[in-house]
C-alpha cells in the first residue's frame, strides 16, 4: 500500500564491506517510514561477486530490493527514479544494505520520508 510522501527527496552515497547488516539511512527521528526511490550499487572488487539485499532493521528484516548478483570487476546495478519507490520500510526502522562478503559495495541512494509527520 503506498502513503503519503512527505517533504523533499533525499540522495546519500555509501559504501559498504562488512558480511553483515550495514545500515545506509538512519531511523527518522519522526518516526516515518523511508520509500527507496532509486538506489545504484557497485562492486568495486576485481575477482570476487557478492550478493547484496536492501532491507530494514525490523527484528526479522524485511527485504525491500533484492537479492542482487554484483558479478566481479565493478559491475553495477541501477534502479531508476521510480516515483512509486522500489520498496518502503516499517516505520521508524533505518534502511541497511546486507552483503554476503566483504567485497566493496558502493553506492548512492535516493530516498523520502513518507507517512505521518509524527510518530503514530
């Protein structure tokens, strides 16, 4: 179900390289859920592929894009502005990129709050 977007839209570029959870965008201190509307990764590794998932921080994450094949040698994935949002967090939860290596990933994501403007 989509909501409401609220205010600007955000861009922030990463990088990752941890075989864990990396969070990418921080909770919103308002409580709002966060759309990801466009998102490039990158892997930046000359012989090793990794596997990247954009997900939340909910006790069980919630998969939002994903499970994406990054082959080596610094192949990249693009997802194109998509004013619907590739896919939206629970509300309050940060938005974390989980590799299945250590190779580099790096990035850039563009993202808005969406939902009330205060904690429900």
């Amino acid at each position: 179900m989509l909501t409401e977007a609220i205010g600007p839209v955000h861009r922030k570029s990463f990088s990752v390289n941890a075989a864990s959870a990396t969070t990418i965008v921080a909770a919103d201190a308002q409580g709002r859920a966060i759309r990801v509307l466009a998102m490039v990764l990158s892997n930046n590794h000359a012989s090793n592929a990794v596997v990247a998932t954009v997900q939340d921080n909910t006790g069980t994450p919630l998969v939002l894009i994903g499970p994406l094949q990054l082959t080596a040698g610094n192949p990249s994935v693009v997802l194109p502005f998509n004013g619907g949002g590739w896919g939206e967090g629970g509300k309050g939860k940060t938005i974390d990129v989980l590799l299945d290596g250590t190779e580099v990933v790096a990035g850039a994501i563009t993202y808005q709050y969406i939902g009330s403007r205060s904690p429900s």
